[in-house]
C-alpha cells in the first residue's frame, strides 16, 4: 500500500512578533507524525511572510512533491481558538507590508482565477473531532486577506488546475501564552493557546482528513 | 528550621460548569511542592460554593493550622490570564445563587468589618515572575463580590483579627481550554489557559512568596 | 436626467431579539433619503429571515424594480461598527433554524452559481467616508453563511445573470444600545451602535455608491 | 424650599485621546439640567489629568461649594457601557504618568486614610433605572487605580471627614464614536456610546440620586 504524501507548511515570524506559532508546530510535528501515523509520508516546509517568495516556495514545493494533502498554517493574533478556513478568495489586500515590504492593495492573486475556493479538508468533521479532544475549536468563514488567505488559494488553485493536492486546507491558530505574557495593551491581554495543544490540533487534523480521504468529494465540508 | 506553613484553597464546580479547574489544580499541588519546595509545608483544601459552608470550613482549616501563607483560587470565566487579586471588599453581592440556593444582595461579610483589606501577597513580583515564565498575568482590582471576594476577605479578615495568616492573597484562572472546547454561544469562545500553567502559576505564586516573606509590610504589594 | 433607482432591504427580527435594527433603518430611510438625495427615487423592503421566503421577495422586487443600486443590511449582534462587506460565498450553513424552522448545512445557495461574489459597491471609499463622519466601520471579509450572506449573493448573481442591480452590497449593523441595556450574560454587554449614526451610516453608504457610480468596474472595492 | 447643591465633575483628554468624552459631557450638563430638573442647583467642573492639581481643584470646590451631591465621571476606553462604580481604593497606581508626568506606583492616597469607600449614590437603582431607559449600564466594582478611583475617593474621605457632599459617587464612560472610528488596533474597534446617551446616563443618574436622596443610609447601594 502506498503511503499519503502530506505537506504541511508554516509561516516565519511578521508583524512585530518575535515567533511564529504555525512555524514551531510545523517544526515540531516530523517527530509526531513519524509515531502517530506511521502510514504517511510528510514534508514541511517553512514559508516566508512575503507574497512572492511564499508562492515561489508553494508552487515548487506543489509541483516537485505532487502530495496528496496539504495543510497550511498561520497566526491569527487575537482568537481564542483554531480555526478550520472554509474559504479562499482571489485577492490580496494587506493591512500592513510584508516581510519584504510589498503591499497589494485590492489585487487578485490569479487574474484568471475564480473569486475563491472552498476547503477540500472535512472541516465540520476536524471541528467536531477537536473539540470532542478538549481543543476549542471553530469553522471560520473568512482567512482574511493577507499570506494566509493567499496560501490556501494558490493549493487549491493548483488542484484545481493540476489535479494536486487531492485534499487542502487552512488551520489558524491563536497566540502561544509566552507571547501574550509580555503584551502591553491598554485594552487586555489577548488570548492565548499552548503549544502542546496547538500540535495535537495539528495531528488531529491530518488523522480525520486521512480518515475522510475516499469519502468523496460531494460531502467535503462534512 | 520551621518549614513555612501555606494552605492553598480551590472551589468546587457551580454555575453549570461541570469543572472547577481551582479544584483541580489544588489538587495537583502536594505532589508538585514537595518536589520544588521541600522547605515548606502544603495544605490543601476544596471550598464548597457556598457562603455559609465554605466560611465554616475556611476559619476551621485557618484556626487550626494557623497558615504562615494562605492561596485561594477561583475561577474566572471569560479572562485570558490568570490575576492576582489586590483587594477584597466587604461585600456580598451574588449575580447568581451559590450552590445551596443563597443570594446576598448587598450585604457586609463581617458587619463590624473594614471596607476592604489589600492583599498581602507580593502581588507586583508574582505578576512579573509569571510573565517572565511566560505565563500571561495581570493584577486585578476586583475580585468580584461573589464567593471569591468572599474567602479572600475572610482570610485577611483573620489576619487582620487573629494574626494568622501572615500573607494572604487570591488568584484568579480562566477556563480549561476543554471547558470552551465545548461552549455554545453566539458570542463567541471565551479564552483558555492550560491546566500545565495554572499549576505553574500557582507554584511561582507561592516561590515567590516566600522568597519575599521577610521583606516586610511596607511594601506588601511589590 | 433620469434617477437612480435604489433598493434598501432590512430584515425582520430572529434569533431571540425583538427588534432587528436593520429593519428600523430601512423603515427611517425614505423620508431621509428624500431631503437628502432627491436625485434618486428610493425602494424599501423588510425581507423575512427565511431562506425560501427571502429569496422570493427580493427576486420578485429585483424583477419588477430593475434597480441600479442595492444595499442590503442585517443585524450582527456582537460588533461594534458597520461593516461594509466584500464577499458573498455560495452556501448555506445555518447555527440556528431560520424563522420558519428550516436550517441548511452546507448547501449552495445556487447549484450552478460560482463559489462567490465579490461586493460591486465602493467598499472601501464608503468606509473611509463612514470614519471620517465619526462613524465607526470596516471592512469585512465574511457576511456568514445564514441569511445576510445569502441575501447578498442572491442579488449578485441577479446582476451577474440578469444585469440588474448594476451595484450591490451588504452592511452589517451592531445591537441597538436599548437591546444591549437588556442583555444578561456571564460573559458582560455586547457593543452597541445609536440608530442615529446607523441611519447616517446608510446615507453615507448610498451616497458614495451614487457619486462612484461612474468611476467604472476596474477598481469597484476602491 | 432649599435647592439640592450638585457638583459634577469630568475630565480633561489625556493618554494620546484628544477628547475626553466626561468633559464634553459635563460642559452640556448645565443647559439640560436648567429644563429638566429645575429643583437642583448645578456646579460643573473639568478636573486636569494630575494627581496634585486634581486634588486640589476638587478640594477647593468641595470647601467652597459643599454640594449635597457628587457626580465624577471618567472615560474607561473599551468599556461599551456607563458604570456606577461601587468602592474607591485608598491607592495611587498609575500605568502612565498623569499629563503632569507624575506616576505614584503603589502609595496612598490619605495615609491615615481607610483602605476604601463604597459609593453613596443609589448605583443598584441608578443602574436598573438606566436599562429601563435603553441605556447600557452596569455596576461596576473597580474604579481602577488611576484618577478616576483617585477623585472617587477624595470626595467620598471628605464626605467621611468633613459631612459633605452627603452623596458621591462615579460614572465610567465608554469612547465616543467619533474616537473609535480613528481607532487603528491589530485587535479590532472597541466599543463606544453616542454623547446624546451618556448625557442621557448623567441626568438619570442624578435624577435617581435626588428622588432616593431621603432614603437614608442603610441601604445606599439599593
């Protein structure tokens, strides 16, 4: 039997912070997954936060690799929770420059390219699972307009014109609690979630979509 | 040497959640300090949600261990941090009913009692070891006017009236991140903190506490 | 010179709350928009919060009225501004059942219709004017996947399938202050927003899609 | 029939808002209170954002005007409602140095002084008399440590003191629309509150405060 080949990527440090939960997860999980699903075959891969150098390294990763899911991972400072994206839409509009120094404000991200995707991860089923886990957990209906809304459309776009990955997705998680530990903010401190269950959110993600993989494609969001 | 006596007080479940995690880290703590302070000697009890029950059994612990340092904890459903109280007022106040169906409104714990006492924790030094722990921490000024308010007042109270316990101060913990895993609401889900580091706050609430106990009184607060 | 033919809907109240602000907005408007904006012949409708019902309606007004510009608006109980949204997404996903007791989850909107829309209103010069009245306002990424959303798609794709309305768009609105006064909840009060400055808000709203009108499709969320 | 004496204090901006909503507040009073409560006589007054100068003022106007009643009032940036503050703290804790540079970090206010005062206004009938009155409001159990808590107290110690004013006490305000709409936060636009319903609030508050004002003292939370 052939093993599933998983990408799951994660994003350096922007915007001010010092690190970059999804990275530390991605970093960790190697060492997780070998142990947890010994039936797969997984690749990570560090993006910058920076839209043409995270394409660059997206596409040539999608191409050389042809794996069959793909998770990617970002911050959303602020949330309580991970988020499971339902969306991805064809613009890019960013609040503020990044990593090096690029803006786009109200530009499509493929000129051809639908006005967006929905998730070929069994999100509802990730959700459940999570919270049935412990981890507070939610369906978000927006990636918001930035590198991580961008990622998850250039995956789905590639299955969509290339046939790869088979199953793609979006997992934002919250702040780790020693980043908000130092937070000077006149209006509180912002949640937080631990690292520890940052990562189970993570493996137990690739577990139910490894499990839904022949379900079908006219339940997906299930 | 005497070994320093602390009792550390959690509360039981009330108001729907089938958790207290107070109770559960009290619960934690004897094994964790005779590991990392063998110098002192640990008490541990639960409180009933109930005023007049939990008085009871608060001054019967207090007048018959007569504590060096007393730690109450509570639950704060909704904060992101855990705090360290700076003041207990003389008041009940109770949104809801404690566990046995009382409901002060607007009236003193002790009729001949202070306004309010000032925790005698070092609260600033607590606050700042937590945070260079990179456990997210804040100084609260209200410890609301249920039954949280209520032991902590009892305990400086004591202090205040019988001499013991010489450092007395309350920490407030948010919820367990399985406690919001499974909330409900249209506003959202509320913040979480690990149960790893509520029993660490808990454990460098006390180092601290006795690394400063001879400091004196003048500045009980930093 | 021939007027602007406008539709404003509203929505009637669901979800526990007696009174839906989007509905008192768009009942306000029509004396208002006749002092202010005599240059456009205004339509108003209160559309049900059900799904089968709501599409009826709002097809029927689109088909008979064949207006050049539509705002929608709706109640999202929990923000703090006006929003001014930028994507419908093709789905139905509904937390709660709609008024007439039917609940879809994860159904498109139209079998055949793209995955989204994006707004065709001046989205984001609408908001800078709304911050520069004093109004608070945003941008939003997601309208939610009950009936705002849907009430939002619908009319898109009538411009995209029919031609008409030329411009569409859809604003959320908070709570009421005197529905936030009654509020009961463990976890504080809600924001809130006065109907003066919602009624403002909606003004602004028309009158910046009025004065963009001809600026052309390029560059439709500037 | 002898007149009721008010005093009702607001302050001046400070902490980078160039507007401090209780001072708008305050300077509108006089006109409002002329027609609808034609019973009291009304001092005003805008206190600096400095400890000594504060104090000063409001001692001054205290000795010279003895009023019967008075009403601080503050801005809390965040808060979405009015509070009734319940108890001022004999303590001076401030996270920003006051608009005279000046930053006590835990000191007393009165050295000889009680720890705290609660309030002598009626806050729970003020509060519910509010939310009647479609405006958010809530008692609230910490002025904070800054000068909001600072002026609460000095009136209420020369209440204990001296025997006037026979009732004191103090409002927390939200921003004002127009400074959130200018908000630039990572986290979101915080609440606010139309001038027109804080005005509102300040004139409840004391119009309950003279109707309760021979109640006596027994019950003068209620």
């Amino acid at each position: 039997m052939e093993k599933y080949k998983i990408l799951v990527t994660g994003f350096e440090p922007f915007g001010g912070y010092k690190q970059n939960p999804s990275q530390i997860i991605a970093e960790h999980l190697p060492e997780k997954i070998e142990k947890e699903m010994p039936n797969v075959e997984l690749q990570t891969a560090i993006l910058p936060v920076a839209y043409k150098k995270a394409k660059d390294k997206l596409l040539t990763l999608l191409d050389s690799y042809k794996p069959d899911i793909v998770l990617s991972m970002g911050l959303w400072a602020g949330i309580s929770y991970v988020t499971m994206e339902r969306v991805a839409v064809n613009i890019m509009d960013a609040r503020i420059p990044d990593n090096d120094g690029y803006q786009p404000i109200d530009e499509p991200i493929y000129t051809e390219g639908p006005n967006a995707y929905f998730s070929t991860l069994p999100i509802k089923s990730i959700v459940k699972r999570l919270k049935e886990s412990g981890i507070p957990a939610s369906v978000s209906n927006t990636a918001g307009t930035f590198l991580c809304n961008y990622v998850m459309y250039i995956a789905l776009h590639s299955r969509a014109t290339k046939g790869y990955p088979r199953r793609s997705g979006y997992m934002h998680v919250p702040l780790l609690p020693e980043q908000t530990a130092s937070v000077k903010s006149e209006f509180g401190i912002p949640p937080s979630m631990s690292l520890e269950n940052m990562i189970r959110a993570a493996i137990i993600t690739l577990k139910v979509t490894v499990e839904k993989f022949y379900v079908g494609d006219e339940k997906i969001l299930l």
